[in-house]
C-alpha cells in the first residue's frame, strides 16, 4: 500500500482529501448546506481568539477554511441539538471532548458504531445494545441500562 493511501483522516492534507473521494467543502458550502450560519460554524471549526474550537478541523488551517463530509455530518447534528433540543454550544463542547477523550470517538455525532441520543437535556452515547453512557450533566461517565432510559431518549 503506498502511503498516500495508508494515511488516517486526522492526517489527510487537502490533496489526499479529494483524491480519495472523502467530501470535502468549504466553510460557505458546509454552512449553506446545513443552513446554519457562517459564524457559528467558523467557530466550531476555528473557535476565535479567546476560545477553542469544538474540534479540530482535519484540514489544516494553512490549506484553507474546509470540512470533511464526516465534519458535515456533525455540522447538521450541532445545528438540530441547538436548534430542536436548545442545547449550548458548551454542553455540545462537553460531549464532544468526552465522547473523544475518553472512549477514542473522534465523531461522536457522526458514526455508525453507535448512536447519540438526548435525555432530557444531556447528551448519552449508545454504544451497544444494551448500555448507554452520559456525555454530559449528572449522569456523565455513567453507565445506564438502556430499558430504564429508553422511554426518555430522543
């Protein structure tokens, strides 16, 4: 396998990004189709001076204001949490950075190994059938069964 194609999507440069077909759109693109602003997903993507980003970008700054199609995916996702369960940009922070650090899930609302749902108003992670973990709030880190929250879960 040459090295071009052995390369992870954390690593891939915008070259390596539209020679393997992975989607790839600029920021105006991504925030027109998600229908959410520009601004807001700068910020997700770049943060500002004095804050963070929620994520990384896998495209290096240097190459251009980009996504992946994966990146999308979450967009569209960020943009219903706030939009239909009006959760903060922090919680979605919270989620994201737990999701990542502690389980090694580098898109918490965009793959298909497991499933994000809402509780209330904290974000779980279904990772098996059985077992849902808390992203955020009182239930964080938390191990629930998933019959008990079943009838709250959206």
């Amino acid at each position: 396998m040459n090295r071009k194609h052995s390369k992870s999507i954390e690593e891939m440069t915008l070259i390596d990004t539209v020679r393997q077909d992975a989607g790839l759109y600029t920021l105006r693109q991504a925030a027109m189709f998600a229908r959410m602003p520009l601004n807001t997903l700068n910020y997700c993507h770049y943060g500002t001076r004095t804050n963070k980003p929620l994520r990384e970008s896998e495209i290096p700054r240097e190459e251009g204001k980009f996504i992946t199609f994966l990146e999308f995916v979450e967009a569209v996702a960020i943009r219903s949490l706030r939009k239909e369960r009006n959760i903060t940009l922090l919680k979605i922070r919270e989620a994201i950075d737990e999701a990542q650090n502690k389980y090694q899930i580098k898109h918490p609302f965009a793959q298909q190994t497991h499933r994000t749902v809402v509780v209330g108003r904290d974000i779980h992670i279904l990772m098996n059938e059985d077992a849902i973990i808390g992203l955020t709030g009182d239930d964080k880190a938390q191990r629930s069964f998933k019959p008990f929250l079943e009838p709250y879960m959206e």
